[in-house]
C-alpha cells in the first residue's frame, strides 16, 4: 500500500488551527513542520505532500477577513521542502506547483533541485488552479477558462520533463586533468515552441538523481484525467464512493494506454480524512470537537467555493442547497459535493459542516482495527493503489495515524516494516527513465 502524508499547516480541519493542541502559527512555523517531517518519516510513508495557493483567499478585505481562514500564511512549499530535505532521510518530498502561474523553466529547475538537494526524493502535483485569487496576483481578472488551463498544463509539463531530459546521466564528467566539465554531444538544447512556451534550453544543471521527479497530478474532470494520464505517476483523487473510485481509476488507465503508457505504471491514491480513537466513542469525540470550532461565516464561505465560488448569501442555512448557475472553477469536486448533499438530503448548515471537515474527501471514524478494515476493504480489492492521509488536525491527527494506524496495517502485512529503496521512484516501485 501506498501512502502519503497530506500536510495542511494545522491540519486539513479548516478550524484545526482552533484547537488547543494546534499552533496557531502552524503555516509559519518550521520548527512544527520539522516535527511533522521526522513523524511522517518514522511512519515510513512514502512521502509528504504540501498543498498550495499562491494567494490569500477572499476578494476584499472583509470577505478575506472571513475566508483566509484556511489558507493563513504559509511557507512557499518547494522552498520549505528544501529545508525539510535536511531534516530527514528517506521520505518522499513533494508539494503543489501551478502550471496557470508559473513557467516551465522555473519549475523544472525548482523541482529538479529539489531532487539533487535530497538525492532523488522529490515530486511536484500539477495543478491548473482552483482558489481565483490567485488570478489577482499575476495580472488577470479571473483564471483563464477550465480548458484553456488543462491546455497549457499539457504543454508545460511536456517542457518541464523535455527540459529534464535536456543532459544525458553521464554527460557531466568535471575532468580537472583533461579541463573537460562535461561532454557536448551529451547535451541537446530544447528548442521547443509551443502555444504558450518557448524555451530553448539546455536546463543549467545535470540531470536529477530520479531523472524525473515524480509527477502527481489531481484533476478528476474530461481533461483532468487526460493530462494525468498523459503525464501522471501518481493521482490523487478526492472521490470518496467505491463506484466513483473505480470508474474513475479505470478512466486514468485507458487515458495512460491512449497516451502510450503502460496504465498499471499510474499509481491511484484516494484522499482518506482519518479521526482515530482507542474507542469509537473517542473517535467521534475527537471529530465532534472540531466541528465545533467551525465559525458559521467561514463555513458558508467554504462550502461557497468548493462549489464553485458561488453566492449562498440569502439562502435559508436549514434549507437545501439552490439551483447553481454554472461556474469555471474545478468540476469534479463541485458535482461530488451537490451530489452529497442530494443522496443524503442535507440542508446548507450540514453540508458546510460536512464540507468543512473532509472538504468532500472519505471521512473515516474509528479505531485503528476499523480504519484498517476500511482501507484494506478499498486497496485489497484492488481499487486504489493507497491513500492520501489528510489528519484533521496537526501534530495529533498524524502521530494517531502513525502510532495506531500504521501498526495495525503492518500487523496485517500491508505496509512497509522499513524503506527499501533510497528514492522516491524506489518507494512508489517506478522505474527510472534513463538517459
Ligand atoms: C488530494 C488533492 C490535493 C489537491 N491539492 C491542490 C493544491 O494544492 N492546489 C490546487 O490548486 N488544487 C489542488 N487540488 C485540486 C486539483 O488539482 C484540481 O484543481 C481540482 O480537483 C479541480 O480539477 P478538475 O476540474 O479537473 O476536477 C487537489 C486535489 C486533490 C484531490
């Protein structure tokens, strides 16, 4: 089984940062990131993961006063990863990069330093952007159209690994004798011109110890699915229904076949949103008590812009959810959720409560032997490759995941007793593209 830590800075809770056992500086606090590094590691998880926006949330002041709330300051991920490569040893290390905000060439030089920093860890999730503040902060009124970013997602990740196969694994032989540093036929430039990106190359550094990093992408729409089976190692998907799983785990495959890709080289990693007890009834406590510490404005505002970033102002919080006009933000997710709230009937206050928690990702509640069933249940049946683990709050909901969870996993035979391999590559059992 595979397995990934999902680190929000206090927890994936939107009022994690509430609860006392929290730092409420946890976005800014190395120190905190530190300790969830090394925990993450003794667990032996493949890797952690860092999730990322490149803006506060919220239009105006008021509206951010209120919505920011989950995004509070933050380290910029690739360079907090760079830190925490010198804190651990073997985990994987990877964090969200936006293809609508960045070029290509920064990208394949940040993550490609990132892997020589820690000697093949690295990883980076393609996004095309889901919070539209950031559109603010690069010049645009709102984020170019779903499809025009999917677009140009396919093209910049098409640069990033050509520019990663711009030098040969052998090509730099730094000979102080003959004063020869590295060998010109083992470098090509790119030359690439595309619709968006020009980018001659060569990349200024040799190749990366895994080549290439390892790419994770997460969109579960049309083209979503098409550029992860395009570019994909890993895919994250927030669908928490068997059905859904397995149709979507089987879309990715054909979509990596129509690509010409061996489709069982993509691993499927569904997010899974953990309370963990000694007892059930310490379980739910523990997931009671957060909800509790929900502030109604901030879940209004959530729920508003997991659908979509839609207006529920005026709407009646014990009624049901209103027709939606249609919007250009991410889709899966806002079908899962209007789904949810129609299967199970749940009026406005309960689905943001709902939303608030797991954010539409499959909530778990129990002991470490009822989790355990219910992740066996997915993966054994050949379902998933893993899970995404997203602790509802940060340090705790991790060390209860590693310290209860993961013992009773191995008891079972499911996850690693030690780390194998040295890379990231190793850990996920990909193979390395040669140059
Ligand atoms: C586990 C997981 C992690 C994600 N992390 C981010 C993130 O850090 N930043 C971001 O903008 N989107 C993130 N997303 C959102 C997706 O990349 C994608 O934008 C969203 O699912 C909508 O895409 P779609 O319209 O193709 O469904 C994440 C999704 C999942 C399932």
């Amino acid at each position: 089984m595979r397995l990934g830590a999902f680190l929000y800075p206090a927890g994936y809770h939107v009022a994690a940062w509430r609860h006392p056992d929290v730092p409420a500086d946890a976005g800014m606090n190395f120190a905190h990131y530190t300790e969830l590094a090394r925990t993450a590691e003794r667990g032996l998880f493949d890797f952690l993961f860092l999730p990322d926006s490149s803006a506060m949330r919220g239009a105006d002041m008021t509206e951010l006063s209120r919505t920011a709330i989950r995004y509070v300051a933050q380290f910029e991920p690739l360079t907090l990863l760079g830190a925490l490569a010198a804190v651990t040893e073997r985990i994987g290390l990877t964090a969200t990069v936006s293809s609508t905000y960045n070029e290509p060439y920064h990208t394949a030089r940040m993550v490609a330093s990132l892997d020589h920093i820690s000697g093949g860890r690295a990883g980076w999730n393609l996004v095309t952007s889901q919070n539209p503040y950031e559109a603010y902060n690069f010049g645009l009124p709102e984020h170019p159209d779903h499809a025009a970013r999917y677009h140009r997602a396919q093209e910049f990740a098409t640069v990033v690994k050509g520019l990663w196969d711009t030098w040969h694994d052998d090509a730099w032989v730094r000979d102080k004798a003959a004063g020869q540093y590295f060998v010109p036929e083992k470098v090509g430039p790119l030359d690439h011109r595309g619709e968006h990106f020009s980018v001659r190359g060569p990349l200024n550094m040799p190749r990366s110890p895994q080549g290439h990093p390892v790419t994770i992408q997460a969109g579960s729409s049309g083209p979503g699915v098409d550029l992860a089976g395009a570019t994909a190692d890993v895919v994250f998907t927030a669908q928490h229904r068997k059905d859904d799983v397995r149709a979507f785990a089987e879309d990715v495959r054909a979509s990596a076949e129509k690509h010409g890709r061996d489709p069982e080289s993509l691993q499927v990693l569904a997010g899974v949103f953990p309370f963990v007890g000694r007892t059930r009834a310490e379980a739910e406590e523990k997931a009671e008590r957060l909800q509790d510490l929900i502030e109604p404005a901030v879940g209004l505002s959530l729920l508003a812009s997991e659908l979509g970033h839609v207006d529920l102002s005026g709407c009646d919080l014990d009624g049901p959810l209103p027709e939606l006009p249609p919007s250009n933000s991410g889709q899966s997710r806002r079908d899962l959720v209007v789904r949810m709230a129609a299967d199970e009937n749940l009026s406005i206050r309960q689905l943001y409560k709902r939303v608030a928690g797991s954010r539409g990702h499959r909530q778990v509640v129990g002991t470490a032997a009822s989790i355990a069933d219910e992740l066996e249940d997915w993966f054994g049946s050949g379902l998933v490759d893993g899970f995404i683990v997203m602790p509802p709050s940060l340090p705790g909901g991790l060390d209860d995941f590693v310290d209860l969870v993961l013992p009773e996993l191995r008891r079972r035979g499911l996850f690693r007793t030690a780390y194998e391999g040295r890379t990231l590559r190793d850990h996920l059992g990909l193979e390395r593209p040669s140059r």
